[in-house]
C-alpha cells in the first residue's frame, strides 16, 4: 500500500466535521503513514471544513502553517498518491490564496453577461403550478436558519462562469444530488406551464449545482454563483434548513404535474398541446386517442408509447448498432458510425438512440441518408419515419439562406431521420434518430448531439 502520508504531521480543526467524514480522514491518513498531532506548531499541515477567514480566526491562531480543506486529503486517496494542494488551500486573511484568485479570473468573461437570475420572474398566468412564498421573493429569517452554518467563499476549485461549457459536467452528480433532484422537479413543471425562461434559469442554475466541488452549506454561497439569483436562492436555504423544498413537493404530488408529464412524453406532443389536452379534461391516452384534432404524427406517438417508454440497456443499443454498422458499411463501407445522445454520456438506460453517421468524401452525403434509410425499410427493421429532414446539394452549398421548417427535436440543418426501429431481439419498436454529417462538421456534429454532462468513452 502506497504511504505517501509517510512522515507528514497532521493537525486537524475538528469543528462542524461530521463524525463520519472525520473518522475516514483520520483512517486515510494514518492509513498512508501520515500522523495526527495535537499541536499546531507540530504539523506539517492543517486540516478543516471551514472557509471562511472570520470563522477560521476563532479556532486558529496566527501561524504560517500551510490550512487545507480536507478533501484534500480525499483527492490524495482518490489518485493514490500527494498531490498538490495549491487548489484546497484557505487563507486566514480576507484575501482568497493565489490559487484561488486565479480561478476566479477565468471567469472574467462570464461577468460580460447578463445575470441569469434576472430572466427568473416571468409572468403569471392561471395555469401555473401552486407556488411557495420562495416564488413571491420572501426569505427565511435568520433565526429559522441559526442551525446553519453561514459560509460565504466559493469552493476554491469552482469555476465560477456562465458559459457552462468550461466546467466538466458528470453524469451524475458527486455532490448535493438530491438538492439537485428537486430543482429539476421545479424546472420541469415551469417547462410544462409554458414558463421557457424560467426553466431555463432553473436548467443554469442546476448545471452549476451538479459540478460544484461540495454540498453546498448557506444560502449566501449559493448566491454567489452565477446563474442561482434569489429566487432559486430562497428554495436552496429551504433545503438546508428542511431538507426538502415544499413547492417540489406539492407538485410532484399533484394531478397536474402527472398528467402533464405522462402526456408530453408520447413523441410528437409538445408542453403546448400537452396543456391543451389536459385543459379539455384529458386525463388519460385513451381520452387522447379521441382527440378528432390529432396530427398524423400525434397519432403515431401515442401508438408507439408503450414501445418508446420501455428502455434501452446498452446491449440493446449495441444490438441496433451491430445492425446499422453492417448495412450502412454495405453500402459505403469507409462510413463513421457513432453513437452519441445520452449512451455516448455513459448512461445505463436511455430512451432513444443517436447515430451520427459521416464519410470521408463530402459529397457522398448528399445521399447517404436516403439510401440508408431504404435499405432500412427493405429490410424491415424500419417500421415508421417520424421526421424526415433532407437538404438538396444545392442548398447545402449555401446552407445559410436555407429555411428548415420547425420540429422539436431539430437542432442544425444536418440530413436526419427519426424513426421507429423494430429490434429482432424484442421485437419492440425502438427510437432511433440517424443524423448525417459532412466529414468537415462530422466533429461538432458529435460534440452537439452528446448533449451535456459528457462522459465520454
């Protein structure tokens, strides 16, 4: 075992360490031959929870010992050996340490923008989801949130930005997940009321929550990053004074929430026609399936429902990805093939499946997509097209002039087709969105039709 601790003294401020997490950094770090002492002086380093100047003054005197966070010490077992800890350093003056300071210079370029929490507010209307007095802009007193611990510094390794694409985003989140959970409930049903800005506030807000480096601990640091205005702030002190935030809640339980859910998710229904049916009294597909106003497309989404609800594990995928490599390369056999979307992201399960599919000479595109997607349905595997979007070679040469008429699910002007594939295996129809890129966008093809929160492979 590694004992890259071996010789280094310990001096650890035990104050809000929650008895468990004190437990494990004492265990990692006896563990790796380091030593816990009782004397400041004598250590090597010092190790706290605490970060801010003010609280750090009450319980550590004046010294130029080196104080770290602990999860330093967490980051040394993670990577099995001492790594730097510049990063988790916490100055004892209200100057934020030097790597510290440069962190938070990266984000100059995000301050460029408009704060994220002035689209928050959006207007009412009778269809919104009940509301907290969080909604109304009232806070929680101080007194109601003397248990909590007030911190006011960022995390030092956060980038603080707006443009998200900076900050890697996991999978799922290490930290403050289920926070994170109830927002999305939130954001959702702001999506579903119509309220597009004020999802996607919410949508900012929750992507920073799922990167930062630790649970976050008062209602002032969350304030402090870009996108959380005080809105979302209020629900976040909710949380940690409750637990729970009670507007999630209240709608998670409600009819509303579950009917609007259940009818946006048959393919071919947006958050507007979703309202529409459930401001008709529909409250079941059946009462739907009625409708005499449904487009083809409507129809065809509630007839697959069941198949698009059931899951795709990764081996399902690979099943429909085994078959596409081979027909696809039996017609033009230098083609990339590449799964993308939420498989790409390392998810277990997802819902559909994304291929982009490119070749090395351009103008092979041009017709790739038809003569995929006929080879397709002769041999049975493609059962319905549910979107169908080509461009002639002629407006691809002059792809700025060129009007794409609007679907949900279209995001560039790239050849594609939705479609309902049957896999062998199950015989159930699966999703499937084939998009084909010209070799030269086939790299930003891949990067956007990822999505966030990459995991790649």
């Amino acid at each position: 075992m590694s004992r890259f601790f071996k010789n280094w003294k310990f001096y650890i401020i035990d104050i809000k360490i929650p008895k468990d997490r004190l437990e494990t950094c004492n265990n990692q770090i006896i563990t790796h031959g380091g030593q816990l002492v009782d004397n400041i002086e004598c250590a090597d380093v010092v190790l706290t929870i605490l970060k801010t100047p003010i609280r750090l003054a009450r319980y550590v005197p004046e010294t130029r010992k080196p104080i770290c966070s602990i999860d330093w010490v967490a980051e040394c077992q993670k990577n099995g050996k001492r790594v730097p800890y510049d990063g988790y350093l916490i100055s004892l003056n209200s100057e934020m340490p030097h790597e510290t300071s440069r962190s938070f210079q990266k984000d100059e370029l995000g301050d460029l923008m408009i704060d994220i929490s002035q689209s928050e507010s959006s207007s009412s209307n009778e269809s919104h989801f009940p509301r907290t007095s969080s909604d109304l802009g009232q806070s929680f007193t101080d007194e109601q949130n003397s248990d909590i611990e007030i911190v006011d510094d960022l995390h030092p390794r956060f980038l603080n930005t707006k443009y998200e694409c900076f900050r890697p985003t996991p999978l799922t989140p290490v930290h403050n997940q289920s926070l994170v959970e109830l927002l999305q409930v939130i954001e959702h049903a702001r999506e579903l009321d119509g309220e597009g800005k004020s999802a996607l506030a919410y949508r900012h807000a929750i992507s920073a929550l799922k990167v930062y480096p630790c649970d976050i601990r008062s209602y002032n640091e969350a304030r402090k990053i870009i996108g959380i205005g005080p809105k979302i702030g209020n629900y976040i002190r909710e949380f940690l004074s409750t637990g729970s935030i009670t507007e999630a809640e209240e709608i998670m339980a409600s009819e509303k929430y579950q009917t609007l859910d259940l009818f946006s998710s048959v393919y071919g229904v947006g958050h507007k026609t979703a309202l529409s049916w459930y401001r008709k009294g529909y409250r079941s597909m059946r009462e739907c399936n009625c409708d005499p106003h449904l487009t083809h497309l409507q129809r065809l989404g509630l007839e697959l429902f069941d198949d698009f609800q059931k899951k795709m594990s990764r081996q399902d995928i690979q099943e429909i990805l085994n078959i596409l490599d081979k027909e696809v390369r039996s017609i033009y056999p230098d083609c990339i093939i590449t799964p993308v979307g939420g498989y790409r992201r390392g998810k277990e399960f997802n819902g559909d499946l994304d291929v982009v599919i490119s070749h090395p000479q351009e103008e092979v595109a041009n017709n790739l997509l038809n003569d995929i997607v006929e080879r397709l349905i002769d041999l049975g595997y493609l059962k319905h097209k549910l979107f169908y979007g080509q461009l002639s070679a002629k407006n691809k040469k002059n792809i700025s002039h060129v009007h794409f008429s609007f679907h949900r699910n279209v995001m560039d002007k790239l050849d594609k087709c939705f479609c309902a594939f049957i896999q062998p295996s199950s015989q159930i129809c699966r999703q499937v969105d084939l998009i084909i890129a010209p070799y030269s966008q086939y790299p930003t093809a891949v990067l956007g039709w990822t999505g966030e929160e990459c995991l790649l492979f």
